[in-house]
C-alpha cells in the first residue's frame, strides 16, 4: 500500500512538471529561456522603466552644501522636474522638446565640470571635467544685464529690493545670520547676510544669448555665477519640485551599516516639517510656496 502511494506521489510529480513546461494549451514544452524570461522578464522591465524616469522625467538631488540657505539645508533630498526643460535622450545629445524655458526666481538643477574636487567650470568651457549636480536660484535670464557690487545685486541696472525681516536663521556652524526678503521681479525669496563676511562681486554683464545666471541664497558663502560664470542651457536638469526627505546626516557610510546610527537619525535627526515642501516663488506664475522656517537649533 505504501508503495503504490510513492509510486502514485511520484508520478503526479511528473506530471506536474511536464505541464509546466508544457504550453498553457497542452502544446509542445517551453524552452528553458521561456521560462526564465517569464522569471525575470517583469522585473527587467520595471527597472527600465524607472531608469527611463529618472533620465527624462523626475531624478532626486542630495543638497550637500549651505549655499542655498535658508531654503535648502544640508540633507534635503529633492526632486527635480527633467521633463520641462526638455530632457536629454540617454547617450544622446538630442534632447526632448521643452514644454517651458526657465523663469527667473526657479531653483535649478544643473551640471558643471569640476576638476578633482578643485576648480568649478560650465561643461561647454571644459568638457574633460567630470559632471557634477549643483543647485542654484536663477536670477540672469538670456540678455539681461547683472551685476553684483558691495553685497547688492543689481538687474538690468537697478538694484534690487532687499527687505529686512527681523529673523535670524543658525547655519550648522552656529552662526547666527540675519534673514532678508530679496524682491526679485515677479518672485520674492529669502535669503541670509553673514554678519562678517563678505560674498563674491561681479562686474556689470550681459547675459549671453541660450545661458543663464545663478546665485546662491546665502550669497556670503556661495560659489557660483559670480565665480564660475553663466550655464548653458543644455546643461539645465531642471527646477526643483519637491522636498521628499530631510535629515541632518553628518554620518559616514560605514557608521549607516549600524542599524542604531540608523535609530537615532530617524528619532532624533529627521526634519518632518519639509517633507512635502514645495519651492514655487512668491509672487511667481504657477504659485506660492509656504517659507521654510529657520533652522531651530
């Protein structure tokens, strides 16, 4: 009796088996490649998809620096909008049509070359440098006339209005800077003054014609336009969207493999209230976004 059960175990086994490997209708076996392509065949095209996004309709940025303060922090991980200024084809040099050019006030995405972490130039004008990402507020559009002298900046030979708002903003080295309304034509922004320290100048210029102008919001501790000149407009990735991740994560990569370095960022270090910021300008087509608040320490 046992052995008729095995023998019965062992043959529906078989059978199984055989269908299978058998087509859905009973046909001739399917291939070992059919069947693996069956595996595998889904998840490969989910990841070129993904990959197919993050080339040419949304990528994230990790802000690494202060010069945007006190809009971005440090450890604000955004996304950016690749698909409106017309992304580039991967392995191409064709980019797709843009649906818009970039408005002055927009905080960008772009990339420029720089030479083993030392001088910062645009791709065009050196094109052996490594790309690398930056983020900046566009201020010159194509044509118009910048300038920035004695901590003021200058477009199209006004000076533009700067408000003084009373509030203070504390950057991660605990200084304490003073927070002003800059009144950009048809966007108004914040920005930070370093009581002691003064920012980068540039003599009166004229925006090229397919370039673009760029400042930092902490224009006493900025590189940028001032320094390393305008962008050309292929190298723009694109406006920043949204602000979906924020912490303050001074830690190294081999301290993330501990899973309590993990714990206490998470508890301890997570800035929830810009998760879902939004960075539309004041005043700027398209709406308003809510101000961040300064750093509280």
């Amino acid at each position: 009796m046992t052995r008729t059960r095995g023998k019965d175990d062992t043959a529906a086994k078989a059978s199984q088996r055989s269908t299978e490997e058998a087509g859905e209708d009973g046909g001739p076996p399917r291939s070992l490649a059919a069947r693996v392509w069956e595996q595998v065949g889904p998840l490969l095209l989910a990841v070129l998809i993904a990959l197919g996004i993050r080339a040419m309709v949304i990528e994230s940025y990790y802000v690494p620096s202060e010069s945007m303060l006190p809009t971005l922090l440090i450890g604000d991980h955004v996304f950016v909008n690749k698909f409106v200024y017309g992304a580039k084809i991967p392995f191409t040099d064709v980019h797709l049509p843009a649906l818009r050019d970039p408005k002055r006030g927009e905080i960008v995405v772009f990339a420029l070359g720089r030479r083993n972490g030392g001088r910062i130039c645009p791709l065009d004008e050196c094109p052996e440098y490594p790309a690398e990402g930056f983020v900046k507020r566009v201020v010159g559009l194509p044509g118009d006339r910048v300038e920035h002298r004695g901590g003021v900046f200058y477009l199209n030979g006004e000076a533009v209005p700067v408000i003084e708002n009373g509030e203070r903003f504390t950057d991660n080295g605990g200084e304490s800077l003073s927070m002003r309304q800059e009144e950009l034509p048809d966007c108004v922004h914040d920005t930070v003054d370093h009581p002691r320290r003064g920012g980068l100048s540039h003599e009166p210029f004229v925006v090229p014609e397919g370039r673009y102008y760029f400042l930092g919001d902490n224009r006493d501790n900025s590189n940028d336009s001032r320094g390393w000149g305008t962008v050309p407009r292929t190298d723009l990735k694109g406006p920043v969207l949204v602000n979906y991740w924020s912490w303050n994560n001074q830690e190294t990569w081999a301290a993330m493999l501990n899973p309590l370095t993990w714990f206490r960022l998470l508890t301890g270090e997570m800035r929830w209230g810009r998760i879902g910021m939004s960075y539309a300008c004041e005043g700027a087509e398209g709406g308003t976004a809510s101000p961040p608040s300064p750093l509280e320490e």
